[in-house]
C-alpha cells in the first residue's frame, strides 16, 4: 500500500501529478469532494477551508516576528544548539536539488533558514517563505511544516497540493521534532524546493533527519543529568505497579531515576478485566495488583456477589471480575 504521507515517488511523472492535484483542488474550491486526494492532504483543506485562509494567489503566510525577535526566539530554541546536525543531515540533498533547510518552532514560526540565495529570494518573495513568517495551516493552509504540526506526523506536501495558490509552485517534505523527556512537540524540520526539482527521498531525509535530531537531544539530556529517564503509559495500574518494582530494584533509584508511567484506565486484553484465582490468593493481594490498592479488596468482593459470600474465602479456579470503575 502506498504511504499516504508521501506525495510523489520516483515512479510518478511530477508535470501530470501536479495536473491532477490541480483540477482536484479546483473542484474542492467549487464544493467539491477531495476523492482524488491523499487523506492526509484532505484533512488538511478542510481544516485550511474552516480557519478561514485564503486560498487564492492575494494570499501569503503573515510574519509575525521581525528579524531581531526571530533571531532571539531561534537563540534560545532546543533545536538551535543542533543546528550543524540538521545541517549536516541535509545538506546534501539540498546542495544537489536546490532545497531549502528550514526549522520552525512549535506555533509554525519559521526561525532558521539556509539555502541558495536566489532559491531564498524567490521563496521569500512569492509567499513569505522567510524568517519570522507563520507557517501553521490556520497562516497558510496545507503545506508540509503546518500540516507535519497540526497532524503531528511527517508529510510531503507537492504543487496544488498546497491550499494557497501561491504555494502551488513549491514542494516541502517536513517532519515534526519532539522533546525527548516530556514528548512534547518543539519544532519542525523542513525541505523546500521549486516544484520542478521536487525530489522523490526528500521526505525519506527529513524524517531521518528528526529522528537523527531526536536521538542527540536525548544524549545531551541524559548526559546534562546524569540520571535514567522512564516516560509511557500503560493500561491500567497493576502494568505500572510492575514497572514501578522494576525501577525500585535499580541502586539509588529514588536519587538516579525520573519515571513518570501513566495508566490510561483502558483495557487491552481479556487478562484486565477477569483474574483466575490462584492458590494463596486473598482479595487483597489481588486488589494490590489490579487496583494499586490492597485495601480496595471489597471493590473486587462486590462485584463478584454472585460467587463469593465472604471476601476472606476465595478459592483457586474461580475466575473474578475486576471492575473497571475501580481501576487507580
């Protein structure tokens, strides 16, 4: 199947790809339906059309920081102290297809920018593609970096593909970086280029590039600490009970351990809901591992009313119900 992420390959004929996503985003503009379209790309004009841009050629990306608070956002970024790796990674492809390097932070600000400079004079000119300019979807509709942002997922984005007309003679592949302790998302790395050097691995380098950018974030912070970080969610609390025991049994874990395991409540096997009593089982042994609480054990009593008389004699076999509203 193919990726629906991905815009063009080395099999396609981009001159007839970009015919196509033409006439399917003219029929969009008419009240028509995207069926032609990638999905990915089709969520992306309906939310553009429903934030209200502007999809005709009056349209451009606004700036919102002039150079100076750019370049004092970009000064303090995470991204910036790895800018010589995004460099690195890139500079290849961007070398031989004319493509732009480019960072943005979490909002779609456009914060660092390196190219040709007659490939940077022509971005910024026919769209605003410049430093301090605000590429989310709600500022310039479907493109790669406000897409990769607001789907949080790495895309390539081709020609009218684009919902802004003056975009439509552009390509971008992006892809979204994120902070390797909380998770959260800071930024996005991104390929530009003309529409007609549009190259089929661009999206493969800029999701090779994040995870290169992710994997060196998360070296610098546990060098920066010196400490092992554990961060996940797990279905209920009895899985994050375990995971708990397992880090109580490293030396020094209170001191050289940060874990933040979360249990989301939801139940993924049969396993969560019932348990088979085995020999030496009490109700609150049970409730200690199912429930994260050994005195919930008339919780577990109450549900199972219909096998159980008395909550100190369970026997071996029984399988009992583990009531999902009691669940820590």
């Amino acid at each position: 199947m193919r990726n629906p992420w991905l815009a063009i390959d080395a099999t396609t004929s981009p001159a007839r790809r970009a015919r196509e996503v033409r006439h399917a985003w003219e029929r969009f503009l008419g009240g028509g339906r995207p069926d032609s379209i990638r999905e990915p790309i089709a969520d992306s004009w309906r939310r553009s059309s429903a934030a209200g841009v502007d999809p005709s050629a009056n349209g451009s990306a606004p700036s919102v920081a002039d150079d100076d608070e750019a370049a004092a956002r970009w000064e303090v970024h995470p991204l910036e102290s790895v800018a010589p790796l995004i460099r690195e990674c890139l500079a290849g492809i961007a070398d031989d297809a004319a493509h732009l390097m480019v960072v943005s932070d979490a909002d779609g600000t456009l914060l660092w920018l390196e190219g040709a400079p007659q490939v940077r004079l022509a971005a910024a000119n026919s769209m605003n593609f410049a430093v301090g300019a605000l590429w989310s979807e709600g500022g310039a509709g479907t493109n790669a970096i406000g897409t990769a942002l607001a789907a949080d997922h790495a895309v390539q984005v081709f020609a009218a593909e684009h919902f802004n007309e003056v975009v439509q003679a552009w390509t971008c592949a992006a892809a979204p970086v994120h902070d390797p302790d909380t998770g959260d998302l800071i930024g996005v790395i991104d390929l530009t280029s003309r529409m007609s050097t549009v190259h089929p691995h661009s999206f493969a380098v800029a999701v090779a590039t994040a995870g290169a950018v992710e994997a060196h974030l998360r070296c610098l912070m546990h060098e920066r600490d010196g400490k092992l970080h554990f961060h996940g969610t797990v279905n209920t609390q009895a899985e994050a009970n375990k995971i708990w025991d397992a880090i109580k049994t490293i030396p020094d874990w209170s001191t050289d351990v940060v874990a933040d395991i979360k249990a989301t409540g939801a139940s993924s096997a049969a396993a969560a809901d019932t348990y088979t009593v085995k020999s030496g089982d009490t109700l609150s042994k049970i409730a200690k591992e199912f429930l994260g609480d050994a005195t919930a054990y008339m919780e577990i009593f109450n549900a199972n009313k219909d096998q159980l008389s008395d909550p100190d004699k369970i026997k071996p076999g029984q399988v009992l119900k583990i009531p999902q509203s009691a669940k820590r």
